[in-house]
C-alpha cells in the first residue's frame, strides 16, 4: 500500500480483521488510530519512513504482532523497535 499518503492508515483497512502481515512503508502516515487494534490477528507491521513521532499503546496490545518495524520515523530515542 505504497505511496497512499495519508496522516493516518485507511478506515477500510480494520475491516480486514484477518489480516496477518501489513506493510505502510512510505506514506506520510503520522497518526496510528485506535481502529487499528481491531486487527487482531495482525503478526508484521512495518512503517518504515513515515512521520510517526509516538506508537500508542493500542499497537503494542495487539495480541499477535511480534514484529513492528519503525525504521526512519521522529521518534524519541525511548521508543524501540
């Protein structure tokens, strides 16, 4: 899903409740919403530059996700990937 350039991930992407891998590589995204904790079996993430500054609390909740890639986002030094 390259090149989308939104502030935040799509709506229709939480209606994929399936959905195990998602890459939102290089779109300009800068807000993670809480509709994304509806993906549930979500195992990858990736959000390699992007303009990201903090990860909610909800990303780290999903209970599958065992890799979050956040390569080249402003985020502070605390935040590890």
């Amino acid at each position: 899903m390259d090149c989308l350039r939104h502030l935040s991930p799509p709506k229709e992407l939480c209606a994929v409740t399936d959905l195990q891998q998602l890459n939102l590589d290089h779109n300009a995204i800068s807000v993670l919403p809480d509709r994304l904790s509806a993906l549930k079996e979500l195992r990858e993430l990736t959000l390699n530059d992007n303009l990201i500054s903090t990860v909610p609390l909800h990303i780290y909740q999903l209970p599958k996700l065992r890799n979050l890639t956040l390569d080249n986002n402003p985020l502070p030094p605390s935040v590890t990937t």
